[in-house]
C-alpha cells in the first residue's frame, strides 16, 4: 500500500465517495504547489490559461471528447447546478425535469431549488436494481416522459446503487423524443471507459477526483455546441463575454493545483494499465460484494452488464437514516472499516467499492464486522 497515501490500517471500501490518491500523485502535487508559491503571479496571471488547455486536450483524449466541448469545473455538483440554473431559466413553471430514482442527492436537492425557484416540477422515474437488460432501463424511464417534460436527467454510475446506465442508450432514446438530457458521471471517468463521441449527450459532467484519482476537487463538464450560448458560468469573472472556454476558466482566484496534477494521475493509470485496473476492480468488487452478501444471507442484484467497481449488498432490514450513520461509524472507529450505507427503492444497502489497492481480505473484514454493528431489529 506504499503507493497510496491511505492508511494501510483501514479498510477502505468507499473509493467512490471522495477518491484517494496515489503517492505519486501527491507528490506530484506538494511540487506544482511549491513552484506556483515560488511566483503566485507569474503562474495565475501569465501561464495556468495555457497549462489548462493542454490538460484540457489530455483529458478530452480520456474521454474522447472535443476539447471545444469541455471545460474544468470544481465538482460535479458545480457543473451539474450550472447546467440546472441555466436550463430552468428557460423553462416555464409547471414544466418537467425527468430523473430516476437513483439519482444523487446534490441533484435531488438541486431540482428542489428549481422548483421552488421556478415552479419546475421533479419527475422521478423508478428503475429497479435488478432490472435485467437495456430495454427495461429505458422503458422505466420513458414510460415517465409526458409533454410537460424539458429535460432528463440520468446518472452514469449511480452512487446509491453503483448501478451503470446504459447511457448512449438513453442519450439515443431520449434524442428521439425530441428532448435534452444531461448525464451526471460523476463516477464514470476511469471506472468505465468513456466515449463522450459516442454518448453524445447534451451535458455531460463527471469528477476527475473520484476514480482518475486527482488531488480534489477537479472536474469536466462536455456542453454540446447548440448549447453553449445558454450554459454560462454561475460566476461571471474578467473573460466571461470572450466565449465558453474562457468564462469558465477563470470565475475568479481559484487553487489550480488540483487541475494541474490531473496528468500526474493520468500518468499513473497508463503505468497501471486503464483496463487492467478496470479488470482488477471488477474482480475484486464482484467476490468480495458475494462474500459480504453471503455473510449478511442477502443479495447483490446488480445484473452483470450494469456492474463496474462498486455493488451495493442488501442489508437484512431497511434502517432508519439514523441508523445508517450509527453503523458508518462504528464501523469507521470500532472496526476501521470505510464503507458507505445507502437508501434506495424502500430497502437498505451497504455499498462496497472496488480499488486497485483492496484486496479480498478488506471485504472479509467487513463480512464480520458489519452482523455485530447492525441493529438486531
Ligand atoms: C452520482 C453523483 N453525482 C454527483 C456527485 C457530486 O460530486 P461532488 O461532490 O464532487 O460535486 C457525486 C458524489 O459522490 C455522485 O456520486
């Protein structure tokens, strides 16, 4: 485990919540953060712009993306409420904003603000965890699209459920009723493969900090041309009339270190091998979500076409969310063990994650330590 920065003594089965970083990459980052302090000015003022764009085209060539398409946002949820606030401005009340029910909870509270804001009115579309093929995905989620619905929203990689949407599937389907969509990924770039060519979404936004393992906070979001006069930037800063790249570029001081250490994780993933650690990962999360599943006598639905490198285990009994965060920490402080509880479709969950770092034993661990920190009943 030297080469991440992690505490070898926890188990740490929640990559997916905030990432973690490799050595490398820390290092990597304690230097740019040395040589921008060395002339603060000469780096903000005079050379990030173009620093940026170079990144800019390393990760496009990732995503195989448009560099003309993309831009570096903090988060996702920045980029997410970005696209939201620009879009429901267009809307009338009364109009539909279509999302599923595993869909994270910024974007939950943000289509809450819409409609207090605006009078937009969420849809949540219910796809079931053990929904077995494509079809079926798409059918749950169409079978909500009425004439009042402006825009759909679906997720990549679920977090609640680390269920994969099958989404240039959606994209197609949703394009043909005439209506955009925007995909939260946060967790795609690097647990999937991405082609935003392929995917063609409207918007697209996803974390490099999650599994490209970057410093946080950095992420991308892909705004297609026909909307690029209407997604702006929530904060207007010096280069906002120049154009879409400029405007988000640069929306006041910001730490660019995060972003300028986006090749430093590139560079180690290509050393690991991008499909080998895909592989890896799946191998790891699909025995070690069975061996936590066979402890609790429970199951891991998720069909094996809507699997990457997080599952979510069913709990014995549905827990109240104050129970969910008794369990997290005991089994942070009793067990050393970090691993994320999740509500979703009136049942409980424990999601576990996958990392090239884990190994069986980190899922053993939580096999036995979850039946003595859950309720009895
Ligand atoms: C599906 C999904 N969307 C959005 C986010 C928000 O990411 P961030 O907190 O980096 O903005 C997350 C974070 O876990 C997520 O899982």
């Amino acid at each position: 485990m030297t080469d991440w920065l992690l505490d070898p003594d926890v188990a740490y089965l929640n990559h997916g919540s905030f990432g973690a970083l490799p050595t490398v990459v820390g290092e990597a980052a304690a230097d740019l953060r040395a040589m921008m302090e060395r002339n603060p000015n000469d780096l903000l003022a005079r050379r990030l712009a173009a620093m940026v764009d170079d990144i800019r085209g390393r990760v496009c060539q990732l995503l195989n993306g448009e560099p003309a398409d993309c831009v570096f946002v903090p988060n996702t949820t920045t980029g997410t409420a970005t696209v939201l606030t620009a879009l429901s401005r267009t809307f009338d009340a009364g109009d539909e904003i279509l999302t599923t029910d595993h869909r994270y909870g910024a974007i939950a509270a943000q289509l809450g603000a819409a409609a207090s804001q605006a009078g937009i009115v969420p849809v949540s579309a219910s796809v079931p965890v053990e929904s077995a093929t494509v079809a079926d995905v798409i059918a749950a989620i169409t079978d909500r699209i009425t004439s009042r619905t402006r825009l759909v929203v679906v997720d990549s990689v679920a977090s609640l459920s680390g269920f994969v949407f099958p989404v240039a599937e959606i994209v197609a389907t949703v394009h043909d009723r005439g209506l955009p969509i925007l995909v939260d990924a946060a967790h795609a770039p690097a647990q999937i493969e991405v082609d935003l060519a392929a995917i063609n979404a409207d918007f697209w936004v996803g974390n490099l900090h999650k599994w490209v393992c970057s410093p946080r906070a950095a992420g991308v979001m892909s705004v297609a041309p026909q909307w690029r006069d209407v997604v702006r930037p929530l904060v207007a800063s010096h280069r906002y009339p120049e154009g879409y790249h400029q405007a988000f570029d640069w929306t006041g001081t910001f730490d660019p270190v995060p972003v300028l250490a986006i090749p430093a994780a590139l560079d180690f993933w290509e050393t690991v091998g991008w499909d080998n650690a895909r592989e890896t990962r799946r191998r790891l999360v699909d025995d070690g979500a069975g061996r936590v599943a066979k402890a609790l006598g429970t199951v891991a639905p998720a069909a094996d076409q809507f699997r990457a490198a997080m599952r979510v285990v069913e709990l014995p009994q549905p827990l109240s969310d104050e129970q969910i965060l008794r369990v997290e920490a005991a089994l942070s402080t009793d067990h050393r063990i970090e691993a994320a509880l999740m509500q979703l479709q009136g049942r409980s969950w424990v999601r576990v994650c996958a990392q090239v770092y884990n190994t069986a034993a980190d899922y053993d661990r939580l096999a036995l330590a979850l039946p003595k920190v859950l309720p009895l009943s």
